[in-house]
C-alpha cells in the first residue's frame, strides 16, 4: 500500500478532533437560535388579538337580615355588661387594697398609742396615726381606742371604721359606699411607767 494511503489513514489526533467538535457545535447552535427567534417572531402576538378569557369572580354572600339582627342584638347586650364587668374588676381591686390599708393602718395606731405614757397621749397618738394614715383613702373615718388596759403589761386596742365611696373604688359617678373595719391591739411593756 503506498506511504500516502497510509498517511491518510492515520487517526487525527486529539487536539484537531476537539477544534471540529468545537466548531460543529457552534454551527448548529447558531442554526438553532435563528430557527428559534424566526418562530419567536411569527409567533408573536400582541395583547389585543389574544383573547383573553373573563376572570369568574365568586358572588359576595351577604349575611341574611335575620343574622344581622341577631348580631346587632348581641352587640347591644355585650358591650354594656363589658363595661360593667371592667367596673367591677377595678371596685374590687380598690376594694382589696382599701382592706389592706385599713388593716396596717390600725397596725400602726394601736403601736403608736402603746408607746404613749398616759390613756389620754395614747388616744390622741392612735387616732393623729389613723388620720396621718387613711385621710385620703377613706370619706368617713371612725377611731376606737380601748384603753382599760392602759397599765404595765396590759394593751391598748384600736379599732378603725373607714367608709370609702362608690365614686372612689370605680372612678365613676355611681351611688353607694363600702365600709372597711380592722381592729389591732399592741402590748404595753412591763418595765415602763405609764398613767393610766
């Protein structure tokens, strides 16, 4: 066979099969874009020759007139008693702390008359205490001071009566008043001398 045959034969190496690869693929991509964009064009249409189909919107289902009563009648009867509910929450919440402040403030009265050094000094100190203590909380203020015991190792007990308002526990104008009372007895020491 002759030399030329031979050397036509011989495989193409790899470097010129990948250049011709190369160049096949970047032919037929190219075909294929302009194929592509040639559709593209004929195949385009604008918005008003397409026809677009009416969107079906769902009917708005309006409640029945008997419903709509019904509700309003809710309405009227809810709203009211929230409101009174709310009322009742902060008169009882004034209520409780009015309870707690009567009962420190007798605390603190029948301690101060028992450092008193005679049965009249200990009236006066439980009842300036009382009054230093409740003067703004209560609208009516009632101090009993017992002083039978007033001698070394007796006691001495006060006893309050504050009277506070509707007005005062809701913060509204409605009629009425609550009466809070505590009672407190503090103990005389032995060794002091006291008058009784």
């Amino acid at each position: 066979m002759p030399e030329s045959l031979r050397e036509s034969r011989q495989p193409v190496n790899d470097s010129t099969g990948a250049w011709i690869r190369l160049l096949a693929c970047g032919a037929a991509h190219h075909h294929n874009a302009g194929a592509s964009g040639t559709h593209g064009t004929r195949g385009t249409m604008t918005a008003a020759q397409r026809k677009v189909p009416p969107r079906r919107t769902r009917p708005v289902e309006c409640a029945p007139r008997g419903e709509r009563g019904s509700i309003a009648v809710e309405l009227a009867l809810g709203v009211p008693l929230s409101v009174l509910l709310v009322f009742l929450l902060i008169a009882a919440f004034h209520l409780a702390r009015a309870s707690v402040d009567v009962t420190a403030a007798a605390a603190a009265a029948s301690r101060a008359a028992s450092l008193a050094r005679t049965a009249d000094a200990a009236a006066r100190a439980a009842r300036d205490s009382a009054d230093a203590n409740l003067s703004r909380r209560c609208a009516r203020l009632r101090v009993d001071v017992d002083v039978t015991r007033f001698r070394r190792g007796g006691a001495v007990t006060v006893t309050l009566a504050c009277t506070v308002t509707a007005r005062g526990l809701t913060g509204a104008g409605v009629p009425g008043a609550v009466t809070t009372r505590a009672s407190s007895t503090s103990p005389l020491d032995v060794y002091r001398a006291v008058t009784p």
